[in-house]
C-alpha cells in the first residue's frame, strides 16, 4: 500500500509545475517577443510583459509578408506545410500497414528477404538519398509540385516495423474464425485488424504529421517558386536577409503560428497517442 505523505504530493506537484514552467518559458517569451515592434527588440533586452502590435505583426505576417525577407505571406505557407504533413503522415500509414499485412498474413517466396530490404532502409535517410532521390524527381517533372514534395518521404520502415509487431501479437484464432465465417483477406483486414490497430495509427499519425511538418531540406531543394514554400522555409529566409537586421518580433509571430498546428494535433490525439505507444489494448 502506498502511503499517502503530504510532503511527497507537494515535492512531486512542485517538480512537476517546475519542469512544465522550464519548457513554457521560452514559448512566453517567444510569444512575448512577437507582439513588440523592431525598435524594442532591437534594444537588446526583450521584455517581459506582452505589447501593443500583437494584431499588426501577426496581420502582417499572415497576409502581407515580411518586407526584405525573400518570404511569401505567411498563411500560404502554414497551407502547404499542412498539406505535406497530411500527406506524408496518411501515405506513411496507408503504405506501411498494407506492407505490414502482407508481410504476416501472406505466404510468398522471399518474404522475410524483403522485410528486411524494407528495415534496412533505415540506414539510409532523406539526406544519404538524397541526391539519386532529387533526380528522379526532376526526370519525372515533379520539381515544384506537391506530389515531389511529399512521394519521396512516404515510403516507412519503421512503420511498417511497428505495424508488423502489432499484428504478430494478434492472436491465429482470431484470423481462423475469421476464415471459418467467411471472410476474406480484405474483410478480416478491413473489419477485423484495422479497428484494433486504431491506436496504433493514431500514434503513427502525429509522430509522422510533426516528422513531415518539420521538413527543411527537401523541400529547400526541390522548390524554386515561393508558392510552393513551407513554414520552416519561410523561417530560415526571415532570419538569414541580407544588408539589414532581422525582424525578430515578426520571426517570432511565425514561429508562433507554425507550433500551433502540431500543438493541435497532439492535444487532440494525445489519449489515443499514449495507447497507441504504450499498447494497453492489445
């Protein structure tokens, strides 16, 4: 029986609130920091309290742009970030599950031989590939286009590891009774499989979403037209501009702007998020 100490509940709130502070500060301030003017934060000390151009920095980055920046306005980025996320996220999931129940359910020749081709990809990220990756793209004309900006990095294996895991532990009775009543391979995948898999998707999901929303240099390769710019791409131009300061109050607004997507996402998926990772409903 665990004892019930005063002292222990508060130590343990303390530490709690404590670290949950360290991790908010720079995001208040950073929040702080995007409702100033440029004279104030180029006054070297960043104030403490929220300003009065909250609504004209963030005005002005959504729908105007940064002047000097290099950078569209901001919301036609936030657009296609959110489009790459989506797509990437839902193509890594969709690919990787039918991979993975393919893997585990069906017998063929070389099975675990390509398995494992798909595992040993992980040695081999966007970076090592890059260059082979972005030829290809170029000879099938799909530079500045969304289907170039998200095909390349759907493909999973950690994924499709996870999903694999998953099914294995599903127990043969069930896929023998499943059988006996008639259903076929797509049935028992469609009724069966995919409704216990729900959590693990959902935890594929954000993980993924936040992998593809946070993409820099792919995108920063393949795209030439600011119409098909991300978030962290327009980031970089406002803070590297050439022959003058960086507008720091309105860097700090997009940097607001683009954490609330993935905020958002984790928030409304994090039940779903833990069981998926921690497996309580296998």
């Amino acid at each position: 029986m665990v004892e019930n100490r005063p002292y222990l509940t508060f130590l343990s709130h303390f530490i709690l609130i404590l670290g949950a502070a360290i991790v908010a500060f720079p995001v208040y301030v950073t929040f702080v920091a995007s409702t100033h003017d440029q004279q104030t934060m180029l006054a070297g000390v960043t104030p403490f309290f929220p300003g009065e151009h909250m609504i004209a920095n963030y005005k002005e980055v959504l729908f105007e742009g940064v002047v000097g920046s290099r950078a569209p306005p901001v919301a036609g980025m936030l657009l296609n970030s959110l489009i790459m996320a989506l797509a990437i996220s839902i193509g890594k999931i969709i690919i990787s599950i039918i991979a993975a129940y393919a893997i585990v359910y069906f017998k063929f020749p070389l099975r675990m031989t390509f398995f494992w081709m798909i595992f040993i990809t992980l040695m081999l990220p966007v970076e090592v590939r890059i260059l082979p990756t972005y030829k290809v793209v170029a000879d099938l004309a799909m530079l500045d286009t969304y289907t170039g900006l998200t095909i390349p990095l759907i493909a999973s294996a950690t994924a499709t590891f996870l999903f694999r895991q998953f099914f294995l532990s599903v127990p043969d009775e069930l896929a023998e009774a499943a059988r006996i009543d008639g259903a076929g391979p797509m049935r028992f995948f469609w009724d069966i499989l995919l409704p216990l898999t729900r959590t693990s998707i959902a935890a594929m999901f954000v993980i993924q979403f936040i992998y593809g929303w946070n993409q820099y240099l792919w995108p920063l390769l393949i795209t030439t037209k600011e119409e098909y710019y991300t978030i962290v791409m327009g980031i970089s131009r406002m803070v590297n501009v050439v022959d003058a300061a960086a507008r720091w109050n309105v860097v700090m607004a997009v940097a607001i702007l683009a954490m609330i997507p993935p905020v958002i996402v984790v928030i409304f998926m994090q039940r779903q998020f833990v069981k998926g990772l921690v497996e309580t409903e296998k």
